[in-house]
C-alpha cells in the first residue's frame, strides 16, 4: 500500500490521527512506514548503493496497534521473491511490512520464510520481486569479510533507530570483539529500530546483521554466519564478494624489476620478489628476497694505458647484493589503487669484482685494453631500507606496481687504497615496476 506524502505535516498528522481510527488495523503498516520515510530523507551519509540492502520492518502482533520497529538485509532475489535477513524477535508472530529505501513510502507485506529454532535471533522473510527497486541486483557486490575485523576497527550500524532509517553514526563505531558467531561492538547509536539492520565496514560492505543493544555496546552475527544458515534453509543468496576487493588483496605475490639511480648493469637486473599480507588495514607485514646489482660504478675499466699497475689492480667495476628481508607496510587505498610506505630489514652477502687488469693487445691507436675480473670482496651485510609503492589493481587478480626505495648496505670496496678518481659512488636509491598477483 502507498501512501501519500503530505505537505503539511500537522495536516498528515491529523489525518492519519482519523484513518487510524476509522479503518482496519491491517491500513497502519503503511502509515507508519511513512512516518519514517521523512526521516530517512535526512540520512546522506550512507553511499546508495549501501542504502539499498537495507529496508526498513514494521511488525504487527495480534491485538497490538504500535508496530515493532526494525530493518533487514536484502540476501537474495529470483524471479519471484526478494529474500531479506532479519532478527527473528523483530517478525516472529507478526504481520510483518517492508519498505525499500529508494521509494521509503511504499510498503509491501512480506511472508515469514525461515526462522531460527536454536536460540539464534535470525529470520528470513520475503517479498515479491516486483516490489525490489530495479537496480538492486547492482548491490549485492557489497559482501564484507567478518574475519578481517578486529578491535577498534570501524564500523556502521545502519537500520531504522528511532524510525530515523538508512542513516550511519558519524563518526563511525568501533569494534570490541569479533568471533566466527558474534561481533561485539561500540556504539549509543544502536537503539530500538536498528534489529535486523546490517553491519558495515569502512568499504561499505555488509559484515554482521544487528540484533541486540545493550548501551553503550551492541551486539551482531556476522554476515557469514547468516548466509550459511539461510543456505541451509534453502534460500537463493545473491550478496557476494566484490571481484576486486575495495580493501585491497589481503595476500599478494608480486616481482619488480629495479634500476639503480646511475651505473646500469648488463648483468641479470636488480630485482625485487616478495609476499605480503595486510594483517589489519593499513598494516601489512611482508618477506622478500632482494637483489641489488648497481653495475659499473666507475666507468671500468680505465681507458688510460698509462695509469699505475696497482691502480689497474684496484679499479671496482661492479658488485651485487643478494638478501632476505622482512618488513611492516602501511597502506591507502583509492578504488582500485593502493599507496604503501614500507620499511625492510634482513641480512644478505654483498660482493665486489675488481679489475686485475690484462693484456694490451695490438700496436699503435689499435692497443686495446682487455679487462680480467675477479671477485676480491665477498662479506655478510645488514640491509636496511624504506620505500613507497603504488600498486593498480588493472584486473581481477593482476596488479601493476611501481616501486621506489632507498636501501643501506655496507661497502665492499671500503678500505681499499683508490684514488679518489676511482672510488666508487655505490648507488643507494632503486626504482622499478612489476606485476603482482593477489589472493
């Protein structure tokens, strides 16, 4: 049943004063609804798309004339029904009305479907699907991770408080405890209306279900949980999980090429491959194996036929630094690009290649200098070093990286007698890209 929003509100209100005393009990669901269709129009910090898993219940018990308050998460849809997930105590008994946030004046009766007979506060009621606004198959992307919350991490009650629907706290809530069967959270916001409402995460997906305020705290099941049970219940679920998670991959596998700021090796490249799991966001925690190879440091070998033997013994011409190394990251996230501050520690060998000199062979302009290369320093080495990433998800799973870090190694070539022409400026800054694949 749709009712009709009046400009007046002292007008409606005498109205529905008379219509609720002139016609059948069965005539109020509708008007109650719309009472709160007026509220949720002040509700603009929930993104639409969030809004429209959301609707907002009034139950009527046998010989009640006040509804029971409350909201529900929209699971399913087929060709004939939309499935909505509430707290049982909200419908059982009742005659229960729905209404969906694009059009909160309109009311459409649902049936109680399934109900919990384990003392788990969970019910699935149903409408007709022609009463579903049409895009909201556009919303069921919105499935959240549960097992990624943890304490004081943010969260939105979103259900129909004080008949105020769709709306979020601001600034958000936070989590108290998270279990496989219950989210205990912070929050003065939940209040009577918000059972059955959902549970969001600062990427606006849906990760618990409302069922129970006990101020200044509130209580959820988590979304998982639910849908496993209405599964087994045999209800079609549409909600699901975004092909590219708008937090981000939680586990990546990634390999960069870098470069050094000046001396380009011939040799196999500098490089970079490592596994990163972002524990808690913005936190990651990451192992890599890291190759550092500057290349020719002083343009070896020397050209001057001229120079001191020693000197020629003693010219660096390259070196590579080979080592493992863990890290902690923090990360941003935009969309579907990610932004990481990372800091690495490990241990690793560093080598140095000198230039023992060679032969001269030819006469006149035709002399040429053969180079003869041995490796004269070979040591352990803390590596140390901080860098930043931007990483782009450009598919599902496939994500391109540039890199940019500055990492502190020791210097094979540290003692050695060089002249200052030839002491070797060892680069310390590397950038690069690469290709991750995430988990």
């Amino acid at each position: 049943m749709i009712q009709r929003c009046w400009a007046s509100s002292w007008l409606r209100s005498w109205l529905g004063l008379l219509l609720w005393l002139a016609l059948p009990p069965a005539v109020v669901p509708a008007y109650g609804q719309d009472a709160a269709a007026d509220d949720a129009g002040l509700a603009t910090n929930v993104p639409p798309a969030a809004q429209q898993l959301i609707v907002a219940i009034r139950s009527y018990e046998p010989g009640r004339s006040l509804p029971q308050i409350g909201a529900g998460i929209v699971i399913g849809l087929d060709e004939q029904r939309a499935y909505i997930a509430t707290a049982l105590h909200v419908v059982e008994g009742a005659d229960v009305w729905v209404s969906f946030a694009a059009a909160p004046g309109d009311s459409t009766r649902a049936r109680i479907d399934q109900q919990a007979e384990n003392n788990l506060d969970l019910a699935v009621i149903s409408v007709p699907a022609t009463s579903a606004p049409p895009g909201l198959a556009a919303s069921f992307d919105r499935l959240g991770e549960p097992d990624r919350l943890a304490t004081d991490v943010k969260v939105s009650p979103v259900g129909c408080p004080d008949e105020t629907c769709w709306g979020a706290p601001s600034p958000p809530d936070q989590i108290l405890t998270a279990t496989p069967l219950e989210l205990w959270f912070q929050s003065d916001f939940v209040k009577r209306g918000s059972s059955g409402g959902g549970l969001f995460d600062r990427w606006w997906e849906v990760v618990g279900l409302v069922t129970t305020s006990d101020p200044p705290r509130a209580k959820a099941i988590p979304i998982d949980y639910v849908l496993d049970q209405a599964r087994t219940w045999g209800v079609p679920v549409s909600l699901r999980r975004p092909s590219i998670p708008r937090a981000g991959y939680r586990t990546t596998v990634g390999a960069a090429i870098l470069f050094p700021t000046a001396g380009f090796s011939e040799r196999f490249p500098s490089g970079r491959f490592d596994l990163t799991y972002m524990v808690r966001y913005p936190v990651s925690i990451h192992i890599a194996y890291l190759r550092l190879a500057p290349g020719a440091l002083s343009d070896c070998p020397p050209q001057n036929r001229d120079l001191d033997t020693l000197v020629l013994a003693r010219s660096p011409c390259d070196m590579v630094v080979n080592s493992a190394v863990v890290g902690l990251g923090g990360n941003l996230v935009w969309n579907r690009l990610l932004a990481r501050v990372f800091l690495d520690v490990g241990l690793g060998r560093v080598q140095g290649r000198y230039d023992i000199g060679g032969p001269f062979p030819g006469t006149g302009d035709d002399l040429r200098y053969v180079p003869n290369y041995v490796a004269t320093q070979e040591k352990t080495t803390v590596v140390a070093g901080a860098g930043l990433t931007l990483e782009y998800i450009i598919r599902a799973r496939t994500i391109l990286e540039l890199m940019g870090g500055y990492w502190l190694y020791d210097d094979p070539f540290e003692g050695e007698p060089l002249p200052d022409e030839y002491d070797p400026k060892v680069p310390n800054l590397f950038f690069g890209f690469g290709l991750k694949v995430g988990l």
